[in-house]
C-alpha cells in the first residue's frame, strides 16, 4: 500500500510538471510547492533532470518541424551563403546568444540561487512578480517576425532567461514576456521562446548525467521515477498545445490572475 501511495504521489508531481513547464507560471516554484505538500524532499538533481527531460522530449516532438528547418537552414547559409536561408541562420545565431546569459549564470551561481531562493516564500513572491510583468505586456502586439530580430533582442531575452533560474520565475513566462516587451509577435515570440528552453535544458541533462548515475535512490525510487518521467512526457505535450492556442489568442492576462491568487494565498496559508 505504501508503494501505491508513493507512485501516486511521483504521477501528482509529474502532472504538475508537465502541465506547468510550457505555461508562464514556474514549474521549478509548483513542484517545490507539491513536494512541500506531500511530504517529498528531492536529494540532488536526478528528479529534476528527468522530468525536465521528459518535458524536453515533447517540446522538441512538437517543434521538430521548426527545429529540423533552422538547422538545416544554419548550416545552409555556412555552407552557400544563399539568401533563403540567412533568416534562418541568424534565427539560431540568435537562439545561441541567448542561450549564453542563463548558461553563464548557472555556472557561476546556480547552487547558490537554489539554495538562498528555493522555499515557498520566495515562491509566493516571485508569482507576483510574474503576474504583474503578464498583466503590463497583457495588451502588447508585436511586429517581429523571425526574420527581424536583432542581436539585442536575443541579449535582453536570455537575460530574462537568466533571471528565471530562480525558483517561482516561470522560465517560459520571462522568455515569452521579454519577447513581446522587444516587439515580437505572439508567434515568433513563443517560437524563440522555446528554441532557447531546448540548448538550456539538453546542457542541465548533460551536466546532470553523473547526478542521475550517483544518485543514492535511483534503485529505490526506480519505478516512482518512471511514472513521473512518463507522466510529464504525456501532460507537457498536451499543456504545450493548450499553450499555443492561448498564445494564438493573445490571453496571457488569464496566467497574470492565476500568479497573483496563487501568490497571494501561498504568502497567506504557507
């Protein structure tokens, strides 16, 4: 019975994973949360590593189309220089860049953003500040396409990238949020948006291989980890799309209302 209830307790946690990863309302902060409430407390980063491998796999199944056409237009445009494919190139070029100020940071400093800022508190408050940078680019249409972002663009994004590597700042809503503040279309800014989560989250699993091979409960919790690697692999892909459609339709404000009840009841009850 206590297996059922461990198993049980590992799908809640990846449902909320991947229903959380793709929207702008920190999955990092709601998983903290769930562990929270049912008693769970994650030694090391394997569990972390899996599920957001889990969600990477998904995105890049959904992307691949975009995924498959910017590399071959990067290499294209390095191999012939032909014009059809420098949009495409500079695209990555930029997808690169920004990449660099969250790669850079988590070197430098990402046990210790962990370690001051992992707790329900500093959650609560970073909801709030999440819904309030929704609710001020709420109204905020773009002109940007792929073909018309600059170096800047993707500077100010990955910074914003960068700030997200604390607990409660949804990854996702400061990349999308930052995109739109820079002028791009709902589209391209979802686009860049997850472009960027995929070279961010391939180099965590890289790094993370000896954190799964080493883990002291990889035997134990073997099964436990399989339910929720499936189960976020499965929720992320439909959460993804949900996201998309909401995208389409501009109602980021909807994710600004959830942070702040969200916030404002985990600063009142927890």
């Amino acid at each position: 019975m206590e297996d059922i209830i461990l198993w049980l307790k590992y799908l809640f946690l990846g449902i909320v994973q991947g229903a959380t990863e793709p929207i702008p309302v920190s999955s990092s902060g709601h998983l903290i949360i769930a562990q929270k409430l049912l008693g769970l407390k994650q030694n090391g980063l394997s569990f972390e590593i899996l599920t957001n491998t889990a969600s990477l796999i998904a995105i890049c199944f959904i992307f691949r189309k975009d995924i498959a056409r910017l590399i071959g237009g990067f290499f294209g445009f390095i191999r012939t220089r032909k014009p059809e494919y420098k949009s495409d190139f500079l695209f990555s070029l930029y997808v690169v860049i920004g990449t660099l100020p969250a790669v850079i940071v988590a070197a430098l400093f990402k046990d210790q953003i962990e370690e001051i800022f992992s707790s329900v508190h500093t959650v609560s408050i970073a909801l709030l500040v999440t819904g309030v940078a929704l609710w001020l680019i709420r109204n905020l249409r773009g002109r940007k396409q792929d073909g018309d972002l600059k170096a800047r663009d993707a500077v100010l994004v990955g910074l914003a990238q960068a700030v997200a590597l604390i607990p409660g700042i949804s990854r996702s809503g400061a990349t999308v949020i930052s995109s739109i503040a820079v002028g791009m279309k709902q589209e391209t800014a979802l686009r860049f948006s997850f472009m960027l989560y995929i070279p961010v989250s391939l180099g965590g699993l890289v790094l993370g291989v000896s954190d799964i091979a080493h883990d002291p409960n990889r035997s134990a919790l073997a099964i436990p980890y399989i339910i929720a690697f499936i189960t976020t692999l499965i929720v992320t892909y439909f959460s993804m799309r949900w996201f998309m459609g909401i995208m389409a339709k501009g109602n980021l404000k909807y994710f600004s209302y959830y942070c702040f009840v969200a916030g404002i009841l985990l600063l009142i009850f927890m």
